[in-house]
C-alpha cells in the first residue's frame, strides 16, 4: 500500500498540474470564469494529491525508532497539521470560481480581500499550511534518509522535484509537469527502498528504543482528550449559537475563531486514529485508517466558511445566495471530497470504538458513550444543547486513551504492547 501511495500522490498531482487553466501569465479575475471545469478538476484533484502525500509521507517515516527521531517528530506534526490543512486551501479555488460566475468582478476582487483580510485565515490557516506544506516537502526525504530508510540519491531526487515544482508549477506545459515526473520517479524508487528496510528487531537493534514511536503514541493519546475539547471550543464559540450567517456576520471574529476550532478538532483526532491502526485488529486499524485519511478531507471543509463569511460581509444577501448556490452545485466538489469526507469521518468516529471494544481493548459502554456523541452532534448541531456531544465524546474517547496499552521495552530495548484484559 505505500509503495502505491508514494507512486498515486505525485502522479496525481502530475494530472493537477496538467489540467491548471490558470498558466503562465493569465492569473487575473476572470480565469476561472473562462474554465470552470478544469478549474474544478485542477482543485479538487490538486487537493487530493496533498492528502495522499500525508500518508505517503508518514509511511516513509514509520520505521524510523531512534536515529531521525527528532527531525521525524518536527516532520510528522508538519505533515499531520501542515500538509492537510494546505490541501484545505483548494477548497477556497472552487469559492473564487463560484464567486466568478456570480459576481461582477469588481465584487470578487473585494470579496478575495475580505477573505484575505481574515487574521484567523491568515494565521490560522495560510502560515501554518503554506509552512507545513514546505516543511513537509523539504523534511519528509531528508529525515527518511538521515533515518537510513531511504538513500541520499533518492532523498535528493525528491527534493529536486519539489524545486522545480516551486518554480515552474504554474508554467506553461509541459514545463510545468517537470516538478511532478521528477517527484514520481524519486518517490517510486523510495518505495522501493522502503520495502527493502529491515525493521530493527532483538538481535539486530539490542540498544535502539523506539523514541519516535513513543512520540506517536503520546500524540495519539493527547489526540483523542484534546479533539472533543476543542471540538466543543469551536461549537460553543459558534456566534449567538445560531447556525444563522446574519448572526455570524455580525461576529465575524467569533465567526473565524468557531471555524478555525472546528477544523483543528477534526484534525486532532487523526493522531488517534493513527495510534489506534497501529494497536487494534483487522477490522479496528482498517476503520481508522479510513477514518484518519476522511478526517483529512473533512477538516478542511472549514474553509468554505470563511469565504461564505467574506461573501456575506461584502456583497447583498441575495447575491451571496447565488454564490452560495452555484458553489454547492459543483458536483465534484460534492462527491469527490465534502460528502464522503463527512460521512466516512462521523461513520468512522463510530466504527473505530466499536471495533476497540471487539478486540478487548475496551469495555462496551466506551463505545456507547462516542457513539450517543456523534447521534447527540447530527441530531443538536448548533444551539444550547451542543455542549452535550463533545462531553460525550470526550468522556468515551477520553476512556479508549486511557485503557490503550502502554508501551514497554523489553530486555533487548525493542518496544513491545502490553496486553489488556477485555
């Protein structure tokens, strides 16, 4: 599966960089007007090869123990809370050409300046995705080969890609497919590599402890307390706890904030289910490995409600209801990333409890109490009563961390799970 992803992520951002209408010198309002398809095609693709990269990339990194630990953990934050919060950008694309199509443009230049004007965009969203976007380009090769689970040559070939990507992304083609076809090649050889690596055992490593995997599972843990914490943040900072975009226009600050904590607790339940891939049965780690890989395209459904605020804020209600509309008519958009995102992220935050309760690692009623969460979450919403979601979700999440196997190092320093009693 990771010799795939390595190969699927380039190669589809490759078919994303092809199909951009937006090349070379034509980068002005109007653009995406003109191509409303490809531009669809280039964003929702261009977003699916940044989420692909996320997992591709912490494959890469999964058999690091000790030597790279340090640059691994910098590399895996920059990857689970960088890399997929860029990828989330892609959805603000779609907005503008729903803007576009709607708008004058006059208005979709000072609807873009309000979006751009947002702090909680800004710093919420563009630095730390822009940053560990690049983080995770520049990091990812460089510490799987520090780690020696990848050679230099192919670390430097990776990089090479990701230079000419920088630089020649937006280039006419083909000059513009250099980046990706270099990222392909290099990335497809580390697989390669990667599935050459001998893991460390007893009588090979007698005096390696896993450093990085202990890092991971602090953070898996720390994932599932602090997802339904800031998941009720973000409920109860929703202004005037009223699903109503007037009411939110009128906060727009409180608006931005409610968002931002919305899109962070769905991401922070990713570590938590990476954990759990790695300490459940068959069925556990394949629902949350589903489940961490929709909570990546789930996150950054947020985005659409900065620029739904901006609409609001800067142009009448009626032509912001037509923005609106025009943008949730785009089919692929729909199918290709916000339905099956919600769904398979909200089916999964079920799935994954059960199945911890079938293999014993904890008792029913944990799941009972995560599963009344997301009942309590689509049947409240937003209003007095949300409160009541994220307390069960974190009384239930709160438990399955708590009663997840510790870690150990037997005598030969290599990490072994200690088993729980059903």
């Amino acid at each position: 599966m990771l010799r795939f992803l390595l190969f699927l992520a380039p190669a589809v951002l490759a078919v994303a960089t092809a199909v951009d209408p937006a090349l070379g010198e034509d980068q002005g309002v109007g653009v995406y007007r003109a191509h409303p398809d490809a531009i669809q095609w280039h964003s929702v693709l261009l977003h699916w090869s940044w989420v692909l990269f996320a997992p591709a990339f912490l494959g890469l990194l999964a058999p690091i123990r000790r030597r790279g630990a340090v640059l691994a953990r910098i590399t895996w934050c920059a990857i689970v809370f960088g890399l997929v919060t860029f990828s989330a950008l892609m959805a603000y694309d779609l907005a503008l050409l729903a803007m576009e199509q709607t708008l004058p443009d006059a208005d979709v230049t000072r609807v873009d300046e309000a979006f751009q004007s947002m702090q909680w965009a800004v710093w919420g969203w563009q630095t730390p995705g822009l940053a560990g976007w690049a983080l995770a380009l520049i990091l990812t090769p460089v510490t799987a080969a520090y780690a020696k689970v990848i050679s230099w040559w192919t670390a430097g070939a990776a990089l090479l890609g990701t230079v000419l990507y920088l630089l020649f992304a937006i280039s006419p083609l083909p000059v513009n497919l250099a980046g990706p076809v270099v990222m392909l090649v290099a990335y497809a050889f580390a697989g390669r590599e990667v599935g050459r690596h001998q893991a460390p055992t007893a009588s090979t490593a007698p005096a390696e402890p896993d450093r990085f995997g202990a890092f991971k599972d602090a953070a898996g843990r720390a994932g599932l307390v602090a997802a339904p914490v800031v998941f009720g943040a973000g409920l109860l900072t929703v202004p005037g706890l009223s699903p109503d975009i007037a009411v939110a226009v009128q906060h727009p600050g409180l608006a931005q904030a409610s968002a931002f904590l919305l899109h962070l607790a769905w991401l922070l339940f990713v570590p938590g289910m990476l954990l759990l891939m790695r300490r459940g049965g068959r069925f556990t780690a394949v629902a949350a490995a589903v489940t961490a890989f929709a909570l990546m395209h789930f996150s950054g459904l947020m985005v659409g409600d900065y620029s739904d605020l901006a609409v609001h804020r800067t142009v009448p209600a009626e032509l912001a209801t037509k923005v609106n509309d025009a943008f949730g008519g785009y089919a692929l958009f729909t199918f290709g990333w916000a339905v099956p995102a919600m769904a398979l992220s909200l089916l999964g935050l079920i799935a994954v409890p059960i199945g911890a309760a079938v293999d014993g690692l904890v008792r029913w009623w944990v799941p009972v109490l995560t599963g009344l969460g997301m009942v309590a979450f689509l049947a409240v919403g937003v209003g007095p009563l949300s409160v009541l979601s994220p307390l069960l979700l974190l009384a239930g999440f709160g438990l399955l961390a708590k009663a997840l196997p510790a870690r150990r190092q037997d005598p030969a320093g290599v990490a072994v799970e200690e088993p729980v009693a059903a």
